[in-house]
C-alpha cells in the first residue's frame, strides 16, 4: 500500500520540478500583461502619473474619430494581405504535394522569403517599389504598360492594398508550410476511390481535399490574421504611415502615442483593445472555418 507521506513527497518534486517553468512563465507573460493594464488606467500628462480608471478606454472608443478609421485601415491590411497569401500559398502547396521529383529543392526555393526578416524585406521592397529608379517601374516602362514613372507608395488610393501585397509576400511560405503538411496528411486511398468513381480535379478537392484541409486552413488563416494585425515593420519603414494618413493602421497609431506623444497610458489602452480584437477575428475566424464534426 502506497503511504500518503509518500505521495505528498512526490507531488511536492513534481511541483518543484515545473516551479521554474512557472515563474519564468510569471516574468515574461503575467507580469508584462498585468503591467500594461495597470498603465492603462494611467494619465501621464502630468509629471506624477494620475489614475483615471477606465477614462482612456472610454476616450478610444467614444471621442477618438481616428481610432475608427485606423481600425478600418487594419482591417482592410489584413484582409487584403491574408486573402492573397492564401490563394498563392493555397497553389504552391497543392503544386508540391504532386510533384515527386525534386520536391526538397523546390520547397526550399518557395520557403526563401520567409528567411528573409521583414525590415530587410521592407527595405528590397521600398526599392523595387521606388519611383524614380525602382524595377517595378523600369519593367512596366519597357514593357508598354505604364508610359510615366508611378510613385507607387504616395498614391491617394491604393497604397494600402500595395503595403498589404508585400506582407503577403512575406506570410506564403509560412501558410504553405502549414498546408502541405495538412495535403500530406490525407490518404491517398480516398483519391483513388474517387477516380475509379469518375471523379474530375475539382470534384476532388471539393468533396476531399477542402474539407479535410479545414482545420490546416483555419490554423494558418488565424495565426496570419494575428500576424498581420499587429505587424508594424512594412507599414513604418515603407510610408510611416503615408501619403498623409492613408497607411496609417493601429499599430502605428501606438506607436506614435507612445513615443512620439508620450501618452503612455492611452497607448496602454490601445494595446489591450487591440488584444480583445484579435481575439475577435480569432473567433470570427473559428466560426467561419472550422471543421463541421457530423461530417
């Protein structure tokens, strides 16, 4: 018979064991997340910060006119940014998974700008994007396509759906990934009996492919919507947030109450209310996507 001395001795190393694990997860999440709620009830106008409790959320909400229109600007990023690294991710993964030779190799060749970090990114984009000597114009110049140089990042209209197509640039290889590995998880039996059924390509991945692939769908849509909200590096090093305020989005809204204006307090209640919004999309996302069980 196990003693119960005994089994308190072994619950307590256990405990001893995670207790590490604990409190590093204590300093790097609790503490920060307790931190800048504590801050978000704070007025730093003055050289004594005062508590105004919930006075910053209400002034975000109710009185600031461009915390709306920053919002509608992410989410127009997002969506823009997402839908297109899907559709191209969504190809490529589809194109890997037939292709049997050389398959390392060109999943190597598709993962390449992911390896590339964003500001670098950012920067080889600013370039093709320049108007004076970048290669998107000198190309579409050649070409007969355009007949003057475009400023492509000072456009009145257009310029967020321009940033949003070079942050899907670099998010394909990250949702391909996750897609490939949710193809290669589907028996090829299932193909099989389709075909000796008569079924065509498309029949296949709308009767098998799709509804097998949702929950691989849903994990890559979600974690790049969440990517894509709070994402700050192509937006501020490509126009900080310009022509005027045309790009300017949440995130560098933050940016600019924080360090710019030094309302480290409204920013604070900025971070939070932006968190609750990914969480939002997240469910959203999770009802829209998810895999039906009785299927």
């Amino acid at each position: 018979m196990i003693r119960s001395d005994k089994i308190v001795k072994d619950s307590l190393f256990g405990f001893l064991l995670i207790l590490p694990s604990l409190l590093l997860l204590m300093l790097l999440v609790v503490f920060p997340v307790g931190y800048v709620l504590y801050l978000s009830t704070l007025n730093f106008d003055t050289l004594i910060p005062n508590f105004v409790g919930l006075r910053n959320y209400t002034e975000l909400l109710f009185n600031d006119q461009f915390f709306w229109i920053f919002l509608g600007h992410s989410m127009e990023y997002v969506f823009f940014a997402i839908c297109s690294a899907f559709v191209v991710a969504l190809l490529v993964a589809l194109s890997l998974n037939t292709i049997n030779k050389f398959q390392g190799t060109l999943r190597t060749f598709a993962l390449w700008c992911w390896a590339v970090p964003p500001v670098i990114a950012s920067l080889m984009w600013k370039w093709i994007l320049n108007d004076t000597n970048g290669v998107l114009n000198d190309m579409l110049l050649k070409a007969g396509i355009i007949h003057q140089q475009v400023a492509w990042l000072a456009l009145s209209k257009g310029t967020m759906f321009i940033l949003s197509q070079v942050h899907a640039w670099t998010i394909i290889p990250f949702i391909m990934v996750i897609l490939l590995a949710g193809l290669q998880s589907i028996p090829l039996e299932l193909y099989e009996v389709a075909s000796i059924d008569g079924a065509n390509g498309l029949q296949k991945f709308r009767l098998i492919t799709y509804p097998l692939l949702r929950t691989a769908v849903l994990t890559s849509v979600m974690l790049a919507s969440i990517f894509a909200f709070r994402h700050i590096d192509i937006v501020f090093t490509l126009t900080k947030g310009g022509p005027g305020e045309a790009t300017e989005m949440l995130v560098t809204y933050l940016y600019d109450n924080a360090f710019a204006y030094m309302k480290i307090g409204y920013a604070a209640a900025l971070s939070v209310i932006m968190v609750f919004i990914s969480m939002l999309i997240v469910l959203v996302l999770v009802k829209l996507i998810r895999p039906n069980e009785s299927q």
